[in-house]
C-alpha cells in the first residue's frame, strides 16, 4: 500500500505532514512525499487557505488528484488543512469525489478513515522529509491576535501551546534523527507558553532546547512585535546554538495603518524593540514582512514605509500585497479600495528597494570568514547557509571545495564575492 501526502503551505503544514508520514510508515505503508507522479492507493492534500494564491493552488492541486482519481490512478483522496477547515461544506458539495475532509486538527481522524489505530496525541515521531538535517518544531497552535487582515485565528482557533516536556522530548527525538538545525514556528512565537504557564515562556524554553546535545543551531520564526519577551535578546546574545537571526514581520510602519490593522503597537515602539535587538546583538539578521496596499494605505502612508525600510535596512524581508478575506475584520468592514494593480506596483518598489539593501549588505562579507551549513551539492559547486539565513526562504552561500562536502555538515567559508541573494565563497576548513 503507497500513500502519498501533498503539503502546500507553510511550515507548520509540513510538520503535521510528518507527524502523519510517520504512522502511515509504521503501520507499513509505503510513504511518498511531494511526488506528482501516481499512482498511489491514497493521496492526502494538506492544503493552504490563507490568501488567495494560495487557495488557488490548494484548488488546483485537488482538482488534478480528482481528475487522476477518475483515470483508475489513485483508490482514496482525501484533503485535509487550512482550505479544509476554511471551506470544508463548500468543497463536499462542489468536490463529491473527493473522500474526506479533514479539519487542521483531525489528524486522528485521517489516520482512523485509512484504517491505521494509531493516536497522534503526545507523540513525537516524525517522518523527516529531506534534506533531514533540519526540521522545524511547532511549539504552539493557533492564535490569540486580532489582525484585521488576517484569517488564521478563524482557521487554526486560539492558541495551544506544546508543553516544555514535550517540545525538548520533540527537539531531542530530530537531534537522534540527525537534525543539526531547529527552526522554531508557532502562528505567534511571542505569546508562546502564555495559556499554559501564564506567562511568555520562549525564553524558559530556548533554556531547555540548548541543552540538547545533538542540536547545533536553533532558529526563530514569527515573532509578533508586542510584548516580545527581552530576556531573548540577552540569550541570543550568550548562547551559540541560537542563531543571531529573528523573524519579525512588522507588516508596516504607519500608525494609521497599523491601527486599522490592529497590530497593537505603533511606530515608535517598533523601532524601539528593532533598535533593542540591533544594539543588544550587534550582528543580529532581522527579517520581516511588509503588506502593501492595505485598504488604509494612503501614498503617502506607502512612501513612509519605504522610506523606513530604506533606513533600517532589514536583512530579509519579503511583501506581500494585500489579499481581501471575507471572512476577516477587514474584509467585512472596509471595502477593497485600492486596484490590484497599484498592490502590484508597490510591492515591486519594495523588492527593488530590497535587492539594493540586500546586495550592499552582502557585498560587506566579502572577505570575512563564516560557518556554514551545507544543504546540498548542486553541480560541481555546494549550496548551503550561515546562521544569518533560514532555509527556502533567504540568501544561500555557493560553496566550491577541493574536497568533498556533506549535506548536514559545518564548514568554514570565506566570502569571495556577493550577488544580491547569494554569497559565493571557497571552503577553508
């Protein structure tokens, strides 16, 4: 029996995909990830159903598995995610050939419809998909924000966080699996340990996780702005293992804008917290996101935030133009002023705007020497990255070597020349 499980999405998809992946194989199926080809006797689709290209995509990828279902190519498919949870009646009536549904939370459930007795509650096991030698660890679920524009409360509900136990259990589970790097996600990492502890307890917990042997780098992803606990910054700063690089989406930097948005913080308090960072780990690699052509994002609100941008210089950032929900604060109160094209446009303004900054930061590593991680051989040259960069998502060091390199292996690397996303660099040691 083949099962093969399609995650679209984020990161948080791909770790109940493993999760998943892991008592499919251990009730002996055989396990298939990302693979296009069938035939398979079930597909599962972990879908995303945030904004609208992704939802398309989610569409898309079932409306394929339907039309290979038809052809005699699979036995079940079932869908599962955020679009799911999202659009759940819609799709049974628009998509009958599809087998099941499942919500973001139903994991059991999927595994109960295949035939497999096995719970998923306090487990740990995953099914590493590759390279292997990173993972990421979902410390909590859901969220307890109230972003106008954005739909994950009503999707993934109020956040749940992980235990301290169980994540130190998980983290040392992926080191035993050869998992050098752990990426830690959350839909708000801040506010992580507050319904279990009554207290922010991201802190407590990094204080944990550097204790596990195997583990070499410990990264941070999404982190909100307010009441981010300080005593990371001091930790950062100490402890090796945890990469000087955080993960902050501001969205923007207009106090009416970030009002209407409900952000919870203004101007001055965000450049205080991103100044605290800067100076209390002085090479610390910030990233963020920015959302343009927000429905109170006035020309003159836009020019204020590139030319915040172009100030501060963020090491990482990405865009995205906004994308009306209906079923968000924003999308029932305020109407969709601005043209997709001007969305378009400004969001153009702001990568040009970042491939400058990110080229003349790059070009200041030239010469200096790095520990880097490599990813894989690509070619007669190796890709991989410094503690300044998260995978699939930032710059990539270009490795050559007189030697032979390991994917999941450290190298030092000194910087010989610099591109606007990429650092090139010769091995030496």
């Amino acid at each position: 029996m083949t099962v093969n499980l399609i995650t679209l999405g984020c990161s948080r998809n791909l770790v109940d995909s493993e999760h998943l992946l892991y008592h499919f194989q251990k009730d002996g199926y055989r396990v298939l990830h990302n693979e296009y080809v069938p035939p398979a006797d079930i597909v599962i689709i972990n879908t995303c159903g945030f904004i609208l290209d992704a939802k398309q995509e989610s569409v898309d990828t079932i409306l394929y598995y339907v039309g290979e279902k038809e052809k005699g190519n699979l036995g079940k498919l079932f869908v599962m995610g955020c679009l799911s949870q999202r659009y759940r009646e819609d799709l049974r009536k628009e998509l009958p050939e599809v087998d099941g549904f499942f919500g973001v939370s139903e994991m059991p459930q999927i595994l109960q419809a295949a035939g497999i007795r096995s719970g998923l509650a306090g487990q740990v096991s995953r099914l590493i998909t590759p390279p292997g030698h990173y993972a990421y660890l979902k410390i909590s679920e859901g969220c307890d924000r109230t972003c106008s524009f954005c739909a994950i409360p009503g999707i993934r509900g109020k956040q749940v966080s992980l235990s301290i136990g169980q994540l130190r259990q998980e983290g040392a589970y992926l080191g035993g699996q050869g998992v050098k790097e752990l990426i830690l996600i959350a839909q708000d990492l801040t506010a992580y340990g507050r319904d279990l502890y009554r207290k922010r307890a991201l802190p407590r917990l990094l204080k944990e996780l550097i204790q596990l042997q195997d583990v070499e780098w410990i990264r941070l992803h999404y982190a909100y702005p307010t009441g981010f606990p300080l005593e990371v910054i001091n930790l950062m700063a100490a402890e090796p293992k945890i990469c000087n690089y955080l993960d902050i989406p501001i969205q923007h930097i207009n106090d009416q804008v970030l009002s209407s948005m409900g952000r919870g913080y203004s101007r001055k308090q965000l450049e205080a917290l991103l100044e605290r960072f800067r100076s209390g780990v002085p090479d610390v690699a910030l990233r963020t996101t920015v959302l343009v052509g927000y429905p109170e994002e006035s020309e003159e609100a836009f020019r204020e935030l590139l030319e915040f941008l172009a100030a501060f210089r963020f090491d990482r950032l990405g865009v995205f133009p906004y994308s009306h929900e209906a079923d968000t604060p924003a999308g029932r109160n305020q109407p969709d002023r601005i043209p997709e094209k001007i969305k378009i446009e400004r969001a153009g303004e702001v990568m040009k705007l970042q491939q400058e900054i990110s080229l003349g930061i790059n070009r200041e590593k030239i010469g200096k020497v790095y520990r880097v991680l490599i990813d894989r051989a690509e070619g007669s040259s190796y890709v991989g990255r410094t503690e300044y960069d998260s995978p699939e998502v930032d710059n990539e060091v270009i490795v050559t070597a007189d030697k032979k390199l390991h994917a999941g292996s450290f190298y030092d690397v000194k910087i010989t020349d610099a591109e606007e996303f990429d650092l090139l660099g010769v091995v030496i040691s």
